[in-house]
C-alpha cells in the first residue's frame, strides 16, 4: 500500500486549501495575507529573543486556533503530496553524497534499527500504560518515532557545529521521512488485512523501499541530460518542480514509496545535475529558489500546526499526553545510547557530546501530525491518537526547540581556534576566486569577454588565489613541523575526502572487474584504518 493510498482513505478537510470554493477565494486571499504577516512579526520577534522560528510560528499559532481553525486546516493529503516532496528535494539536493557516504554508517544504525527499536519501545509502553490495541500502540510508535530536524537545522545555522554531525541529522531526517512512510504503510496493511507473516512483510518493506529507490535513481538520472541542453536557468528551475513532485506521484502510482524516490532523485540531481548547469548565476537560481520553497513551507506548516492544535483539547488527556511524552523520550534515549556506541567496533565513534545532541534533537514535526490525520477513519479510538500525537508535537516543538540550542551552546562543541578561522576564511577567498575564474573562462569561449578584459580579471584573481595558497602552505608546514597539532580537522576534513575519492575509485575498478578483489580488499582495508583515525570535522 502506497502513501499515497493512506491520504486517500480520509476525505479532503473540508476547511482546507483545497476545498475552498470560487466564491471563497477573496476570503482564502486575506487569510494567507493574514499569515503571512504574522509569520514576519514571528521572524523579527524570534530574531530579537533568539529562539528558534519554527517554535515561534507554533507559539503564535496557539492563540489564534478559534479564530482560523474553522476556515483552514492541516490537510494530510497536501502534506504529504506537495510538501512533503518539497522538504525532502530541497534537503536532498543540498546534500553532499560523498559526505552522506562517509556518515552512511551512523544514518543507518538511526533511520534503521534505531527507529524500529525506538517504535517498539513507544509501541509497548503505550499498550500497557494505556490500554491500547497493538494497532493503534503500533501506528504511534512508528508515527512518533519519526525525527523532525526542520529546528535542528535552524539551531546549526546559528551555531556552527562540526559538519560530521550536521551531516548525520540531515541524512537521518531524509532517510527517517522515508522508513516513517513505509513502516506507517504496513501497519496499515496488517489492520486491513488482519494479519501479515515475517516474510510477508519484509519482502513489502524490500519492495515497497528497493522499488521506490529505483524508480527516483531512473528519473533523477533521466532529467540530467535535459538539464544540460537547458540553457534558460527559469526552464532548469520548472524541470525540478517537476521532478520533486513527479516523482513522488509516480513512485505512489506504481505502489512504491515515492518519499525514497524523491530522496534518491534529488541526490542525483544536486551531485550531477547542479554541476552541469550552464553557468553559475543558474545553479545560484535553482538552490535560492529551493531554499525560499523549504523556508516557506516550513513556515506554513508549522504556523498550521499550532493552529491545529487545541491547547484546552490537550490539557484534558494531559497524563495521557505524559505517558507518550516518557515513552518517545525512552525510545530515543535506549536508540541513541545503546546503539551508537557500537559504532567503534566498524567506524568513527560518536563523542557522548554528540549523542546528548541528537537526543534532544529529537524534535517531532508536519510529518508525524499528518501521519496521525491519515488514519483510516475505521480504525477504533482515531480522534484519541490524533490527540495523543499532536500533545506530543507540541510539547517536542516548544519544550524540546526551546532548549536545544540552549544545550549546543552548553555543551561547547562549537569550539573554533583562531587558526582554524584564519583557514576557513582563506579557504573561502581560495575558493570564490577559483570558482569565478572557471566562469571567466566560460564567459570567454562563449565570446562574451574580449580577450583582454578577460587576462585582466583573470590576473586580478589570480593574485588573491596566489596569497591564499602561499598562507595556507605556511600554515600546512607549520602543522607538519608540530607546532599546530591542536588544529586538525580541516586538514583531516581535506585528507577523509581524498581518502574517499580512492575508495571509490578502486571499488569502481573492482566492480568492472579491472582489479582482482584478493588485491582491493587489504588496499580498502588499509584506507578505512587510515580514515578512523581521522578527526571529527
């Protein structure tokens, strides 16, 4: 069963978006000018206190839920079809693979066994705290074990963390939407079924998630040769419109999960679509679009969700909401502090500091709302899991957004040398200056420059790149001769990506059968040896 058959099992809210009628439009107008307002009071007030602006919007949100929750609503079906494509493409396409693929290792251990670990133990906790069937226990184990880093993200804006574990939270918010879908599915086909065997359901988790896969990796690569024959950055920006919510629509048409396919597709997309874009002024288009569309989402959905959200609703079944809070909060700490320090025995470990983070980090969000919309309306106690689910939202969003980036700042994993600012800032000059001499040069075989003003700004550059280098050099044997051994890891960040770009090339040799694997396998060994010992960057 498909995702998008679960937004089908309940009609459209009838005070959405997308029921409003023609003559409600003039209405439907003022109220989104009305948000839209409150959203920028939010951004200045959020700003001036510091405090997280998604926390804000839902905060802002909670007043007005009499006023407005009559004439919107948190439609499930619009969140999982259109914004929830959205997120997912413009997280997908900003993520570095070869970073994704040094980091694979902790993601999965949390978007995998972590998550259905962390599902069991909400599941059987809210069984017997509350009397609840297996399903319903079920549904909001999986449902509230999903992550939301949507504020994780904001907090890492503000306050520079190491990009190893900006890394992890992303990739695991990616691959976590995905397997939350999917395990939601199944749930769903046990209770329309009745029953579902082990071999039963493994084989739909494989194809509902491989199939999903396949199908983003076919379109992704598809739309790269369209891309490149694209000389209209405008055109460029429609193709990705169409390929975020096309592909989703078609991974659910075929009966796959189209949140993998969207996830896949993107990655493809911003490794080797971005790169092929006619110039950089086009790339600078595509991301600055996807950024405002993943800013204007985000502000939508979380305002609609404290609009959504009853307080006085909640205050009734607040022991209730407790219990789920304790169970939630359970699962995460047994995932997070049992299974990651596993990670020593096959990958770098993860420092105490880090997981203290991904804990409270645990931010519930849209997606986990609009999962608990899309219950079938069969299903016995329905409106209590809704009210459960969106208690718990709400106290994730403002308890647990409010304190985290009080946390990141206590923990002090910020902690930046004056060296290592003297090199991000030259490593920034090195690379601006290179990257605007590879546009002077495709301004010059395009023949927009003569010949002469292009030697003249190429030289102009040339003498920043030569500074930057010859700084960079003396700061390098500086390190070599001892006399910067506290300062690292933005060597170590240079050496883990060209110890990565040999990985991959020798397992792609041994793939095409060029190299014999008794010859790969101690020459890959000896590589990842020498990538553990690396520092965190």
């Amino acid at each position: 069963m498909s995702e998008w058959s679960v937004a089908q099992q309940i009609p459209l809210n009838s005070n959405s978006v997308t029921s409003q009628t023609p003559s409600a439009i003039p209405e439907l107008v003022t109220i989104l000018i009305v948000l839209l307002l409150i959203a920028t009071v939010v951004a200045l007030v959020t700003q001036r206190l510091r405090i997280s602006y998604v926390t804000g919007l839902v905060l802002a949100g909670l007043p007005i839920t009499e006023v407005l929750s009559r004439r919107i609503g948190l439609d499930p079906s619009l969140v999982l079809n259109l914004f929830l494509p959205i997120l997912i493409f413009e997280a997908a396409i900003n993520t570095d693979i070869s970073r994704l693929r040094s980091t694979f290792k902790p993601i999965a251990l949390l978007a995998g066994p972590g998550a259905i670990f962390s599902s069991a133990i909400i599941a059987v906790l809210i069984k017997f705290g509350l009397g609840l069937t297996w399903i319903p226990a079920l549904l909001i184990g999986v449902i509230l074990a999903n992550t939301d880093t949507v504020s994780m993200i904001a907090v890492f804006k503000e306050i520079r963390v190491p990009s190893r574990l900006s890394t992890i939270v992303e990739g695991e918010t990616l691959f976590n939407d995905a397997a939350a879908l999917v395990s939601f599915n199944l749930i769903l086909v046990i209770y329309a079924t009745g029953s579902l065997t082990v071999v039963q359901g493994v084989r739909e988790l494989l194809v509902v998630a491989l199939g999903g896969g396949l199908v983003g990796a076919v379109l992704g690569y598809l739309s790269l040769p369209i891309v490149t024959r694209l000389n209209d950055s405008l055109s460029s920006l429609l193709l990705t419109v169409a390929l975020a919510l096309g592909t989703f629509q078609i991974g659910q048409f075929l009966g796959v999960s189209g949140a993998v396919a969207v996830v896949i597709a993107g990655l493809i997309f911003g490794s080797l679509g971005l790169p092929r874009s006619s110039s950089a002024s086009d790339r600078m288009t595509l991301l600055s679009f996807w950024e405002y569309a993943g800013f204007g989402v985000n502000t939508f959905i979380f305002l609609l969700i404290g609009i959504e959200i009853n307080p006085l609703t909640l205050w009734k079944i607040l022991p209730s909401i407790l219990l789920v809070i304790l169970a939630y909060q359970l699962g995460r700490i047994l995932s997070v502090y049992l299974l990651l320090p596993g990670l020593r025995w096959f990958d770098r470990p993860i420092p105490l500091r880090w997981q203290h983070i991904l804990f409270l980090g645990n931010i519930k969000g849209s997606l986990s709302m609009a999962l608990a919309l899309s219950i079938p309306l069969t299903l016995p106690g329905r409106e209590s899991i809704i009210a459960l689910v969106f208690g718990s939202v709400l106290f994730s969003l403002v308890g647990q957004g409010l304190s985290l980036p009080w946390l990141v700042k206590r923990l002090n994993i910020s902690r930046v040398s004056e060296v290592a600012e003297q090199t991000g800032t030259l490593q920034i000059q090195l690379i601006a200056a290179k990257a605007a001499q590879d546009e002077l040069d495709n301004l010059l075989k395009s023949g927009v420059l003569p010949k002469a003003v292009y030697e003249e700004l190429w030289a102009s550059y040339q003498v920043r790149v030569a500074e930057s280098e010859r700084v960079l050099r003396d700061i390098y044997n500086q390190f070599r001769a001892g006399q910067l051994q506290s300062d690292r890891s933005g060597l170590d960040a240079i050496r883990r990506r060209l110890l990565l770009a040999e990985k991959g090339a020798v397992n792609d040799a041994l793939r095409k059968q060029i190299l014999p694997e008794d010859l790969v396998q101690p020459y890959i060994k000896d590589l990842d040896e020498k990538l553990l010992v690396l520092e965190d960057d």
